[in-house]
C-alpha cells in the first residue's frame, strides 16, 4: 500500500465517521427509551454508513477494492443485535444488488457472513457500554471479518480475478479492517454513550432528568395541564451503612424497574437526584387535568414499599410523595418544582407514608421551616432560648414533687417557636448536643437556686436520641452534676418512648451508665410509641409517664378494659407513674382511680419562668 493509498483510506474512513457522529447527533434522544427503536436506529445509522463505503469505495491497490462495508454489516450486528444486523445488512444488499457488477454474490455472502460473525461474537462477549474506549475487540472482529472475507473471495470469485484479488487485496484487508472497525466502534460508541446518558439515567435506568424537564418545558410552553409529583425513597441511608456503592447502585435500579412496570401510559418517570424521582401524568387530550386519584399514589407506594433482595438479604423502603398541579399558569419549571417540594417536605413532617398535594398555605410553612433550620444553629449564642418550668405534684397528697425544665425560643423575626418546630432540625443539624448540654446545665442551677440542699424537690429534662447515644453526653452530664453541687438523684432525664425506636439496643447501655451516677431515668410519652413491657424491664427507669392524649383516645366505654390492664401491667414495674397534660378534674380522677404517683399539666399549673419558682414553693411549703 503505497502513500496515495492510505490517504485515501484516511480520507474513506474520515467519511464514514464524520457520517456516525452526525447520524447520532440528528435522531432523537427519546429513542433511547425503547430497545427496538434504539437497536433499528443502531441497523440504520451502520447501514448507511455501509452504503457509504459502497458508494465511495476505497482502491487497496492495482484497482482491486476493498469492500469495508463488510465490517460495518459486523459491528451492527455485535452492537445492535439481529434487529440491528437485519435493518443494516437489508440497506446494504439493496444498494449491492442495485449496482450489480463482479462480485455480487460473494459481496451478497460476505455481508451476512459479517452479520453472522457480529452475532454470535455478540453473544459470547457483548458490547459493553461503559468501556467504550476498548478497542480489542472491534480489532478481533475485524480480523475475523478480514479473514473469512479472503476465505470467500477464494472460494467464489471467477478463477481469473481470484489470485489477482488475493495478491493486492490480502494485506490491504489484514490491515484496514481492523483498523476501521476499531475506529468506527470508538466514534459510534462514544456519540452513542453521549446520546444516552443525555436521555437515560444509567443507575435507575430511567428517563435522565434533563430530558424529563426539557418535556415539561415543552408543556408549559404549550399551556398543556399536568400533575407533577416528587417522590422520595427513604431507607437508602442504613442501606449504604453495611453496603458498597454498588449495593445502592443495584437498589436504585430495582426502583427503577418498578416504576416502569408502574407507570401508566399517560406518566413519565425520571430520577432527579440521589433517592429523588419526578413523574408527570397528562390527559390523553393534552386538554385539562389527568384524572389521578389516590389509588393509584397507593397501589406505587405498596409496589415500592415490598422487600428488595440484595446480598442475599431483604431490605424495605419507604416513600413520601408530594403532588402539585399544573393548569395554564405563567411558570416555569424552576417555579414549579418548589412546590411539589413543598408538598414533599409536608408528606414527611407527618411521619407517615401519605400523598400530600400542594397548596398556597405548604409554601409559607416552608419558608419558615427553612427559616427556623437556617437559624437554629445560633439561637444559643444569640441568647434566645430560655427555660420554663412546669410543676409536678403528687397525686394524693398533693406535695410539689418537683419541675419538668421545659425549652422555650422567642425569635425577632419567627416568634414563638414551638419545640416540636424545632428540636428535629436541631437534630438534624447537630446543634441538639450544645443545646442539649446548656438545658442540663440550666436547669440544675435554677435548681439549686430555688431550692437547695437539703431539699429533695426534683428538676426534669427531656433527652433527645442524638444526646442520648452520643458517648461524650454521660460525661457532660457528670460534669454538671459536679459543677452545680446538684445531687444526682434529685435529676431526672426523660427520653420519650419513640426515639427508642428502631435504637432500643443501642440505648440500653448509656441509659444504663447515666443510672451509675445516680440520675434518675424516666420513659416519657409512653403508650403512643411501641415499647413492650418486657422491653421496659430492660431498662433501669424509675418513672414512666402517661401521656394524657393517649386516654383521650381511648376513652369509650369498650376502652375501659384496656385502660385498666394497661395501667395493671405498669404496676407490675419498679416505677412511679406520673401523668401529664391534665387538663380536666374529670382527669385528675381517673388517674387516682388508677393509683397514679404523680401528675403535670395546665390544671396543675402553667409553665412559668424561673424567677416565679420561689414564690410557688413558699407556697406550697405554707399550705
């Protein structure tokens, strides 16, 4: 092969490629969505390209030619599969057959011949996406096409031109297969996997998100009305704890199975980020709103909710969605996606896996949720928090038995707000432990500012999980009770029932190390979460406290019963039993009925400031 022959094999193949990056580049992306339409694209944009060849058709020296359309019928079939290999080679013998000439039986052969060869390489080794840059085996496939086309070109073609062909197409054919295979592949891959990852989400193997949006652009362009739901997948945290990356990887792609299995035909799904997935639902008649109703949140949420299999293990997940409308407005998509945020953010504030659907009312409750978390973090060092206390009282006697230290924050801006407002961000921000450790701190100093020792008035204070497992928190509690003089009996912690869930293992041992120093320990909130007793005597805790909503609840006559077993098992234990939110003498009664040692609530007293502390035990001490 002399220089004019290679740059005309150059310039032969700079045709062909130029042809596959435009090719990939013109046909839409959604033709990735479908199998069949991305394989026929595959067989078209090969069987073009081999027409190409045909067309111009490179000499590989003393005006033999080098038919390189053989290896473009091969790596449709390798990559695309038989659809691919049927559209491609179906284009190629057309033209073959159309221009006629020496050779046409051989050249109809070679072609499914290579087909042949790309099919069953395909099935020992497929093409693999993700290394689009290996080059060792579109080279195998040209030798092996390489070679069998010399095979036939010995067997088939007329003995006056075979020797000719074999003695100055063999090297050309040796070389120049391979070479182009591996160049074809690497350029047709490489727009390929571009193409692809602009329309499909290789984890969840959905529709990518920058497709999904460009379609509900589309729609809002066009006035058209829809529902947009966001749906968040919780559970993948404790998953990616005792697993690799790949774990997670394979989980997402089992959600993204089922929502494609559930999708309804009128429904688009795209994961938007992490655990995060958008779906839009239309009208057939693009007209008005779809018609959506609950069953159908419910019947995706069941789906989603059943066991995964992974590592041989089973794992369940949960889901929050959050629905908002789209009907003819003047927004954009960046306007429209805070509220099914909103929505979102609402469906897990409840706790619950429930379907919230926006309102105006969702977006002033988050701003001021973005609000309180942005300025949790330094209501502390800005001395906005304070403390009230709440008396606690004996129920036969009526002897003040102590406080319960209860956390108030005033805001310049947000008010009043409420602890159930709060704490959780706090949690979820890890201020709770600082603001933790100066409630203890607190509390113990009003304390023992109001009534010091020898008095044996008690002081409690709520625990949240993050102070309770934290391992440094015992020691800070040791240290107050060591910088306040305070004894440790006459401090009470609290940890409600429902931050044991799910971590009742884990706080055994520091409740149980806090009891060492004496402290009191006490279970608050008890019947609204799900402790059984056994699991009570566990733990070394000398009070449990009613919660006054859960006899509201339960305060039929066909209750009755439960009430009192309930109240008969807790006698079984070796604690007081103090109930709160009184707020009736209809309460109060029911609560002596059942020999309860203590009560709190509004009946009793308000909540009040420190500085009233002293008068109300002058008080009571006269009385």
């Amino acid at each position: 092969m002399n220089w004019l022959n290679l740059i005309g094999l150059m310039q032969h193949m700079a045709v062909v490629i130029l042809f596959l990056v435009i090719g990939n580049r013109l046909y839409p992306s959604v033709i990735h969505r479908t199998v069949a339409l991305k394989n026929g694209m595959h067989g078209l944009l090969f069987g073009t390209a081999g027409i190409l060849t045909m067309l111009i058709p490179f000499q590989g020296g003393a005006g033999t030619l080098a038919p390189m359309y053989h290896i473009v019928a091969a790596l449709a079939a390798w990559v695309g599969g038989p659809l691919s290999a049927l559209v491609s080679a179906g284009l190629m013998l057309g033209v073959r057959v159309a221009l006629g000439g020496v050779g046409l039986e051989t050249g109809i052969v070679a072609v499914g011949l290579a087909s042949a060869i790309g099919l069953v390489y395909r099935r020992l080794r497929p093409a693999d996406r993700d290394s689009s840059l290996g080059l060792v085996h579109p080279a195998l496939i040209g030798v092996l096409v390489s070679a069998a086309s010399m095979g036939l070109a010995a067997i088939m073609l007329p003995e006056e031109i075979r020797s000719v062909w074999l003695w100055h197409s063999a090297p050309s054919t040796l070389v120049v297969f391979p070479v182009s295979s591996m160049l074809f592949h690497y350029f047709m891959n490489s727009e390929w996997t571009r193409k692809r990852r602009y329309a499909i989400d290789e984890k969840s193997g959905l529709m990518s998100s920058a497709l999904f949006l460009q379609q509900i652009r589309k729609w809002i362009d066009a006035r058209t009305p829809f529902y947009l739901a966001l749906l968040d997948i919780d559970g993948f945290k404790i998953i990616n704890a005792i697993n690799c990356e790949s774990s997670r990887a394979h989980l997402l792609n089992q959600v993204g199975q089922r929502l494609k299995n559930w999708m309804p035909d009128n429904a688009l799904v795209c994961r938007l980020e992490r655990e995060e997935f958008l779906i839009v639902m239309t009208d057939p008649s693009f007209r008005k709103l779809p018609d959506v109703s609950l069953e159908i949140w419910d019947e995706l949420q069941t789906l989603l909710s059943s066991p995964y299999s992974m590592n041989r293990q089973l794992y369940h997940l949960t889901s929050h969605i959050g629905v908002t409308a789209y009907w003819n407005e003047a927004i954009t998509v960046e306007e429209l996606l805070p509220r099914a945020y909103a929505a979102l953010q609402h469906s897990k504030d409840s706790g619950l896996q429930q379907v919230v659907q926006y309102h105006e009312k969702l977006t002033t409750q988050i701003r001021r949720r973005t609000m309180i978390e942005v300025h949790v973090r330094t209501a502390l060092q800005h001395n906005q928090l304070h403390l009230q206390y709440q008396p606690q009282y004996e129920v036969h006697s009526g002897r003040l038995r102590g406080f319960e230290a209860l956390l108030r924050w005033e805001h310049p801006e947000l008010g009043s707000v409420e602890p159930k407002e709060f704490i959780p961000l706090a949690e979820s921000t890890e201020s709770m432990l600082a603001i933790g450790e100066w409630v203890v701190r607190q509390a113990c100093l009003t304390l023992m500012r109001v009534a010091p020792s020898p008095s044996s008035l008690t002081i409690s204070v709520n625990l949240s999980a993050s102070q309770l497992l934290d391992p440094g928190f015992a020691d800070i509690v040791e240290q107050v009770l060591s910088d306040t003089g305070i004894e440790p009996q006459r401090l009470e912690l609290e940890i409600a029932e429902h931050t044991l869930a799910g971590s009742f293992d884990k706080a055994e041992l520091p409740m149980k190390r806090l009891r060492a120093f004496g402290v009191r320990l006490a279970i608050d909130d008890y019947g609204l979460g799900a402790t059984t007793l056994p699991h009570l005597r566990r733990l070394p805790v000398q009070a449990i406290k009613i919660d006054n909503r859960l006899m509201l609840e339960t305060a039929g006559a066909s209750d009755r019963e439960l009430n009192d077993s309930l109240f008969e098992s807790l006698k079984l234990l070796p604690c007081e039993i103090v109930a709160t939110r009184l707020e009736t003498y209809e309460q109060l009664a029911f609560y002596k009925k059942h020999e309860c040692h203590f009560a709190q609530g509004n009946l009793l007293g308000r909540p009040m400031d420190g500085e009233r502390l002293p008068a109300l035990i002058g008080g009571v001490q006269l009385a």
